[in-house]
C-alpha cells in the first residue's frame, strides 16, 4: 500500500483518498476567500469615489420635482372636482327642464285628447242636427209638394168640371 508522510504524519492506503477532499476544499476556500477580498477591495475603491454632494443634489432637485408634481396633481384633481360639480349642476338643470317639458308635453296631450273629444262629440251632435233638419226638411218638401198636388189636382178638376170650358 502506498504510504504518505506529511507534517511528520504518515497517511497510508485509504486515508489518502480522504486527503484529496479535505486539501479541495481548503484550496476552494482560500479561493473563495481571495474573490471576497478582492470583490471587497473593489467595491471599497468604488464607495470611496461616490460624490455624495451630487448625489444629495439630484436627491434635493427630485425631491422639489415631485413636491412640483404633487402640487400640480392636486392642482388638476380640483379642477376635476369643480368641473364635474359644474357638470352635474347643468346635469341636474337639464334634467329638471326635461322634466318640465315632459310634464308640459303630458299636459298638452291631455288637453289635445280632452279637445278632439269635444270635437268628436260637437261632430256627431252636428250630424245628427244636421241628419234631423234634413229628414224635416224632406218632411216639409213632401207635405208642400202633396199639399201643391192635391191643389193642382183640385184645379184641374174644377177646370175640366166647368161647364164654360169648351169641350
């Protein structure tokens, strides 16, 4: 069996295989190590470069940016609020002068119907007066025309009844 002596220590057979993780992972440690130093040392470099009076300037002029559109947002959002009280004010006077017309125009179809109505009426009383003055009318013409038949009648027999008329 192969034989290893390190540090005054001897590692026979199988605890050399042992020795290989165990010297890995030292090895990866210390490089894992050395790549957080160096990732430290470099981001140490970078904070040291960092100009913290800009960064407070940008900070100041986006701080007064949004204050300026924090102002302007509620400046809008009132004008909204008063732009749609306006609009629900004409809504609202719109809505009632509609209704006013509607009520009107009701009123008007009530007041035309209720008129043709008396029309309609007026119409058929007309008619009637005017069916009955006819018959009347007729009446009269017929007893004038028999009154005027029976005269004639009575003439011409007289006429034809004289003894001076020749025959």
């Amino acid at each position: 069996m192969a034989e290893v002596e390190i540090a005054g220590a001897k590692i026979k057979g199988g605890r050399l295989i042992l020795l290989v993780p165990i010297v890995s992972a030292l090895g990866g440690g210390l490089w894992g190590g050395f790549e957080f130093y160096k990732d430290y040392m470099d981001m140490k470099e970078i904070i040291q470069e960092i100009d913290v009076d800009t960064i407070t300037a940008q900070n100041i002029l986006t701080q007064t940016k949004l204050d300026e559109a924090i102002d302007y947002t509620r400046d809008i959002k009132n004008n909204l609020r008063e732009d749609i009280m306006t609009v629900e004010g004409h809504v609202d006077k719109i809505r009632n002068e509609v209704q006013n017309a509607i009520d009107e125009m009701n009123q008007l179809q009530k007041d035309t119907t209720a008129s043709m109505r008396e029309v309609e009426s007026l119409n058929r009383e007309t008619e009637k007066d005017v069916r009955d003055t006819m018959r009347e009318t007729e009446s009269r013409i017929e007893d004038s025309m028999t009154k005027l038949e029976d005269r004639l009648n009575t003439r011409l027999q007289e006429a034809l009844d004289n003894p001076l008329v020749g025959n």
